[in-house]
C-alpha cells in the first residue's frame, strides 16, 4: 500500500491537502506532521495519523517518514532563505534516508528568484524524484482583506492601477497537490499553478451583489493598501500576471474564481456566527 506524509498539516494549504488526500486515499495510510502542541482536533476527526515534530527536530523527522513512500513536502513558513533552506534540506535527507519514492513540493511562482525556494527545488533534483509544485499567490488574503474593508466602510481599496491580479485558492492548489502524490506513474516535473485574472473593480461589483449594499473601489498608494501593497505594485507593473494555465490542466476544470473564494469566506462567517 503506498503511504503518504502531509508536513505542516495544520497550516491553512497543508491542513487542505490532508483533508483532499483522505477522499482518494484511505485514512490508515495517510500520516500529517504536525508541530507540538499544535490544534489537531480537525485531524483527528479525519482519523489520519498524527505525529509531531518540526523541520529541525530530525529525530521527528525520522520517526514521521518511517515506512513512507510518498512525502508532500509544504514548504516552510520562515521567510528567512539560510533558516527555510537548512529546514527543507532536513526533510529532504530523512525522507531519501528513510527511502521516500516521490516527493511534491510547494514552491512559488518566480522561485528562481527566490533562494529559500530555488535551492530546496535543486536539492530535490539532486537526491529524490519529485513533483515541484511553483504555486502562485494566494486567493483568500486578497478576498478577506476586501471583505473586511467592504463590510466596515464599503469601500474596498488597492495600488495595481486597475491592472489584472492573479492568485489561486487554497482548495484548488490542495487539490493539485494530491493529484500529484497520488499520480500512477509520477514523474519528476516543474509544474506551475495560477488561478484566473481578477480585476478589483470586479471584485467591489461581486462583493455589493453578496453583501446587498453599495461596496466602490479606491485606489491608494502603496502603504495605504496594508500588507499587500508591494504586491499590488508588482501586480501594477505586470509581474505577476503571466503564468501558462498549468493548474487548469492538473484539475481538469477551471479554477475557482476570486468570487467564489469570497462566497466561501461569507459561508465561513455565517457559519461561526450561528
């Protein structure tokens, strides 16, 4: 039977990819790695196997992969590259020492540019078959910023000058992630993942038919837009935008719009509400 570990399980994508991974594979073969004294409650409940550790923790780390044949590798929070490097090299040595077949990892649209990224993808091409998932930006900070801002003073705002923004929802990069762990014959490859352009002048529109009141877009400066205004400036410029519809591709439909990523947002809040 093959056997899956999903690392950084209770993160927002890994937690997805786990949950995804238990509707093709059965639960008994399926163990997340989680940090100590982490929430696991919603893992438990799916009845996948639980061990915890961290990615400088290589006794964990053994322990985890033991008679593991598959290994989705979710990459490192740490934004540091020297620190989110040594962290995935750890992984990587105890998954080939533990006998691991196929790795897929998360990486990001423009890793070559980015050496946290870059150089776990070669240290992966180097030591053991994988799949190299460049992911693009997520959907859910941009769709929740807008929410907040439109329900507190309807008016959503953004610095990409009315330029096409392009992100990927969570569900859907999960979902790509699964498809490759569980590929009958996979292949190392580079795939790389983006969602449909989305302009915020669409998303206002979206959000006042949702929320039943008038909701406009402004544009500002780029530290008036918070945490995401540098990338509303690469937006602005073009940067960001141009991805070949790989992920398309891998899921066999479209991915999931930035309005549906909001519509997904509302029912979250109306179900912690209830």
């Amino acid at each position: 039977m093959t056997t899956y570990l999903v690392t950084g399980a209770t993160g927002n994508l890994g937690s997805r990819i786990t949950r995804q991974l238990t509707r093709i594979s059965p639960v008994e073969a399926i163990t997340a790695l989680v940090r100590p004294g982490a929430e696991t409650s919603h893992l438990e409940d799916l009845g996948v196997g639980i061990v915890r550790g961290h990615y400088e923790d290589l006794g964990s780390l053994r322990h985890a992969l033991g008679g593991v044949t598959r290994l989705v590798l979710v990459s490192s929070p740490i934004l540091d590259p020297t620190a989110r490097v040594r962290q995935h090299r750890n992984v990587i040595e105890q998954a080939v020492g533990a006998g691991v077949e196929h790795v897929v990892y998360t990486s990001a649209l423009g890793a070559e540019h980015d050496p946290g990224h870059f150089e776990t993808e070669q240290a992966l091409e180097r030591s053991v078959p994988s799949t190299i998932l460049r992911n693009g930006l997520y959907s859910e900070p941009f769709a929740r910023r807008a929410l907040n801002e439109a329900v507190r003073s309807g008016s959503i705002t953004s610095s990409t000058g009315g330029h096409p923004v392009r992100t990927a929802s969570w569900d859907d990069l999960a979902e790509a992630a699964c498809l490759a762990v569980t590929a009958v014959d996979p292949q190392s490859s580079i795939r790389r993942l983006n969602g449909t352009p989305w302009t915020y002048d669409e998303l206002a529109r979206h959000l006042a038919a949702r929320l039943g009141r008038s909701v406009t877009h402004q544009e500002v400066a780029d530290d008036e837009s918070g945490p995401l205004g540098q990338l509303h400036a690469l937006f602005r410029h073009g940067l960001l935008t141009q991805s070949p519809d790989e992920l398309t591709g891998m899921l066999r439909r479209a991915p999931r719009s930035i309005e549906v990523v909001v519509d997904a947002l509302l029912g979250d809040d109306t179900r912690r509400e209830a």
